[in-house]
C-alpha cells in the first residue's frame, strides 16, 4: 500500500490532504524526528535528507517534494480534479504557480525563525535575522491576500495550491504574525478548514484547526 511518511503540522501536511481529496488508499506513517529512533535508517531507505513528506508506492519507488508528490497524485485521477486542474489549461498554470510560490518563495523564509543558528551562527545576529524574514513573510502574504480578494480559490478552483498557502499561514497564525488585516487570505483558511479531507488529515496528524 502506498505510504506517506509526515511530520505533524509540516508541509507534509499537502500531500497528505492531496491524498484524502482524490479517495486514494495509503497509510499515513509519522517520520522519526533527527535523533530518534529509527531517524538514521529513514535516511537511509526513505529519503536522505531526513525530509519530509515523502512517497513510498505499492512498488516501493519513492517521491519525495511536495511539487512532484502533488504533480504524481494529480496524474492519477486523469483529467482536472481537486489536486491540480486539467493538463493544459490556464487554470492549471496558476495552481502550480502558487503551489510553488508557496513552496519556493514563502516556506524557506519560515526556516530562520524554526531555526535560526542553522544559518547565523552569532546568536546576536539572530533577532535580525528573524525580524527581516518576518518582514518578507508578510510581503509575500499581502500578496496572496490580494489574490484572494479576487477569487474565493487561488486558481480560480480548489487545487493543492490553496492547500500550501493555508499550511504556511497555520505556521504565522502559530507563531502570532499580525495578520488581522489579511481578511480575504484568513477566509480563504477559514473556507478549507471545513473541507472533509482537510478534517481528516488533521485528525491523523493530531492537529487542530486554527
């Protein structure tokens, strides 16, 4: 059976509700965190980097980065589905434009504030370093919340781009980002939180809905 392996609350988070949206059977399998138990041997046999999500198929090929994991579950349910619209069309270009806006351009920014000796050594440089990458968090927020102002789906329908966007904002609403202003972005969180696939990914991962 197709397994996806996930840390709780990560980005592992969108491919996870990928799976649930399109009914594909799979067992949703937590990552051994660096250090525990089980870590070394998910590096060696899953995926080297320690990452997650990653893929593991009823063949045992794996896949690992959302883009590509979301691109492959796409592929399954042929022509457009609640994933990624159908191969070809305007709408599908705009899903994996946000989708990897959302991967590219908003998540590594998140990285410094989760960890921020992993790429600043001196601790006195690190309240700077967290304050500018909140301000580019919040840049790129305002622009998502502009999209959003326009259409109820970043894409214009449902697709795992609006799944990456809502995720990304779980980790600023966690962290206490002051985005009270960003109204359409926030109703967009509010309107996916009450999608089954969304409840059912949360409730094997252990999270609640912000």
């Amino acid at each position: 059976m197709t397994t996806l392996y996930f840390s709780p609350g990560s980005c592992s988070l969108v491919p996870h509700i990928a799976l649930e949206e399109l009914g594909i059977t799979f067992t949703a399998q937590r990552a051994p965190r660096p250090g525990a138990d089980g870590h070394a041997e998910y590096m060696k046999n899953i995926n080297p980097t320690g990452a997650v999500p990653a893929l593991v198929l009823d063949d045992n090929k794996i896949i690992t980065q959302n883009v590509a994991i979301v691109d492959y579950l796409s592929g399954q349910k042929p022509g457009g589905n609640s994933v990624l619209p159908v191969q070809g069309s305007y709408a599908r270009s705009q899903a994996l434009r946000w989708l990897c806006f959302a991967n590219s351009d908003i998540h590594p920014k998140f990285g410094p504030l989760f960890g921020p000796s992993r790429f600043v050594s001196d601790e006195a440089n690190h309240a700077d370093l967290k304050a500018n990458c909140s301000k580019a968090i919040m840049d790129l927020f305002a622009m998502v919340d502009e999209q959003y102002q326009q259409r109820e789906w970043i894409a214009g329908e449902f697709s795992a781009a609006d799944v990456y966007l809502y995720v990304v904002m779980r980790w600023a609403l966690m962290m206490k980002f002051p985005v009270e202003n960003l109204k359409a972005y926030r109703g967009m969180v509010d309107r996916i939180q009450t999608r089954d696939s969304v409840k059912r990914a949360m409730a094997t991962q252990g999270i609640a809905a912000v």
